[in-house]
C-alpha cells in the first residue's frame, strides 16, 4: 500500500505480475522505465548496478545536490519498488554471482549496445543454458542487428532519425524535439508490453523468448497515422505546428487570456461550435461547409473562430464547450496539469520515502493504469546504491562469509 500525494489516502500496489522476478540491468531511461512499469504491476525488479557508481541516472536531473548524492531526480522518478544489488560482471566472483541470480530469475532486462552482454560470457544461447525459461529483453536504440546496431544511441538521436523532429514545430521552426524524451519513454512501454507478453507464453508453454527492442523502429511504429499516410496515399508528412493533418477546425486556438485547444473533427461537433460561438454562418460558408473544404481552407477558418474565441476567456470557452460535447481544453503548464482535479481523483501521483530518510517530500509518478477499478503505486521508495545486496545475495544461498569475500573480492 502506498500513500498517495494528491488524494491523502493509500493507493494499491498492483500484483498481477507478483511472484516474477526481474534482473534490471538497466541505465539512464528506456529500460528502467520498462522495469518501472514491471515493479508497479508487482514484479520484484532486481536493480543490478556497478558498484561505486550504479545507474547513471543517479547523478542527472534538476537537482544538483540530490544528483551529487547519487539520487538524482532522473533515478528517484522510475526506480521506486525496486531492490538494488551491486556487481561487478566484469569480475569471475561476479559472474558467478550472477549466473546464480539468472537461474532463478523469469526475466533479463539490460539496455546495454548490442554484443556488451555476450563478450561477458551472457550471450542468448548461454542464458538459455542457464535457464530455458527466462524472458530476456534487450533494449537499444538500433537493435540488435543491422548496419546500425552498435551506434550509441540516446533520445534526440531517436527523434531526430524516426522523422519525429520533421514533423514537429511549424514549417518555419521544423525540425523540432518533442520537449520529452518520448523515443526513450515509448520503447520503455514497448518492453514492458513484450515482457508481459512473453510471460504469458512461458506460462502456457514454459519456454522462454528473446526480446528485441528496437527505440528506432518502436518510435516509427508509433508515428501511425503519419507514417500510413506516406505509405498508402502517398502525402508526404510535414510539420503543421498545432494543426490536425485530418481535420479542421482542429488545434490550438487564441483567447482573450491563453490558448485553447478544439478538436471539432466530425459535422455535428463543427455545428456545435458555431453555434454556440454565435456564428452560425460559418455553417453554412461554402469554404467551410465539408470536412474537405475547412481543411483547405483552415486559416480562414482559424481567423473567423478566433474573432469570436478572443471575446473571452479560455475558462469561459472551456466550460462553454465542454458541457456541450465539443472536444475542448485548455492548454495546461506541468504544475497546472499536476494540480488537476482529475489526477488528484485517479490518484496518480504517490508519496514515498526519501531514500537516505532526509526530511523531504519524494512525490513520483505510479502507472497511467487502473487495476480492478484502483490506482496503482510503487510498494516501496527507490534504493540506495547496493542497499538490497547482502539480503538478495542471502536469499541466493550464500553465506555471510561467503557475502564478505565476494566484497573483498570486489565483485559487489
């Protein structure tokens, strides 16, 4: 159970993956992200780390002085419900540990370049050996095959080479980046989604699968109906700014105090929006009397609306047109997002512990997913750097001696 920061009250931990054990080999975003969204459906998300040093996440985000000691805002967002275990795989006593933890683990999670593992002695076919059931999921940004396979890859990369930054901003400021790393946060969800999956087969077969995740191909594959509409009639996609490619009046609109998004894309909900504009003429305006002719004609459309629209308000125009039915709302900064009614209702904001207990609010963010009708948070807060090592290496079988040899060794 979890309290929870907008409602004051304790949110569940989901448990529809409880019992699955996740190694989390994992750095920076797209793969902790993934194992996140494992650790908040109820998996136990072993987060293996370097000794010293752990997830570079740790020392990036808006806080200097968290980042400094190791629990920078990057880590503390997507790392909480996790256990964390240091180990040096480039050591024989780590390895061995580690070989140790892959026999009793459902899954592998590591976003590190293509072939990283395998030189380690962990190749596929050496998993397999070690546990014929074990989901093992790499993330890259390329794949594991290809031309591209061994490039680095970071986000901005993604977004600028899956067409992304084309499309985005207006035909003056394009090419433009998303202001989030969705490259990194979609081939997350792509993960988890494929983890889960594969889970279900080896629970009606008991074999294991082999994940490829690609963030290029996962963040094409997203760009949907931009992508089809290149591929089956042949538009070539260009960067529109705030405007619907498929419909008009669809986009952001100016108010007498801000901007105001409408998305009147069917003939009723157009009719609608006259109407109770006070310009039922623009119904009945042949540049604007179909689907097709408003979208060729969009700008005057845009001109006419935003005479009426600059009168008052977005607040005004939001209620107006909300209880109305027409698809409308104003557009939010992240604290006035956050501070919605409807988050604080669907309580998707928790609070969790400091990790070094320093009195301090932690607020993260659980899973955009409702279970059985209830919110779900992180069961616990993120770790410290090898906090869970000797109790996980304990669980393993080893000994305390055992445990202070592998340290003397530096293996953890």
């Amino acid at each position: 159970m979890v309290p929870d920061a907008a409602a004051g009250v304790v949110g569940p931990t989901a448990d529809l993956l409880a019992g699955v054990r996740v190694l989390d080999l994992t750095n920076v975003l797209a793969g902790p992200f993934a194992g996140y969204q494992l650790a908040l459906m109820g998996a136990d998300v072993i987060k293996v780390e370097v000794p010293g040093s752990g997830d570079l996440a740790r020392n990036l985000g808006g806080d200097p002085e968290l980042s400094k000691d190791g629990l920078g805002v990057s880590f503390l967002a997507q790392n909480s419900g996790k256990r964390s275990l240091t180990l040096n795989l480039k050591s024989t006593p780590g390895r061995e540990v580690f070989e140790r933890l892959v026999r009793e683990a459902d899954v592998l999670l590591e976003n590190f370049r293509p072939g990283v593992l395998e030189r380690l002695g962990f190749s596929v076919d050496a998993l397999r050996l070690l546990n014929p059931g074990l989901v093992y999921c790499a993330v890259s940004g390329f794949g594991q095959t290809g031309p591209m396979r061994g490039r680095p890859a970071y986000d901005q990369i993604i977004q600028g080479l899956s067409g992304i930054m084309s499309v985005t901003g207006t035909p003056e400021t394009a090419p433009i980046r998303t202001g989030f790393p969705i490259a990194d946060t979609l081939g997350g969800y792509a993960a988890a989604f494929a983890i889960s999956a594969a889970l279900v087969k080896r629970g009606r077969t008991g074999a294991g699968t082999f994940l490829d995740v690609s963030m290029l191909e996962t963040a094409v594959a997203a760009m949907g109906w931009v992508v089809s509409d290149y591929l089956v009639a042949g538009r070539q996609p260009g960067a529109m700014g705030n405007e619907n490619a498929t419909s008009a009046p669809s986009g952001t609109f100016r108010t007498a105090d801000g901007a105001l998004n409408i998305a009147a894309n069917k003939q009723e909900q157009y009719v609608e929006l006259c109407t109770l504009l006070g310009r039922p003429e623009l119904v009945d305006d042949p540049r604007f009397g179909s689907r097709e002719a408003r979208k060729v004609h969009r700008s005057e459309l845009r001109d006419e609306l935003e005479k009426t629209l600059s009168e008052r308000p977005a607040a005004y125009w939001d209620e107006l047109l909300g209880e109305s039915g027409v698809p409308v709302a104003p557009v939010l900064s992240v604290p006035e997002t956050l501070a919605l009614p409807q988050l604080a209702e669907r309580r998707l904001l928790h609070t969790v512990e400091m990790p070094d207990g320093r009195d301090r609010e932690l607020r993260v963010l659980g899973s955009s997913v409702h279970v059985d009708g209830s919110p779900v948070g992180p069961a616990t807060r993120p770790p410290r750097l090898g906090e869970h090592t000797d109790a996980i290496l304990d669980d393993l079988g080893y000994t305390p001696e055992q445990i202070a040899e592998l340290r003397s060794q530096g293996a953890t």
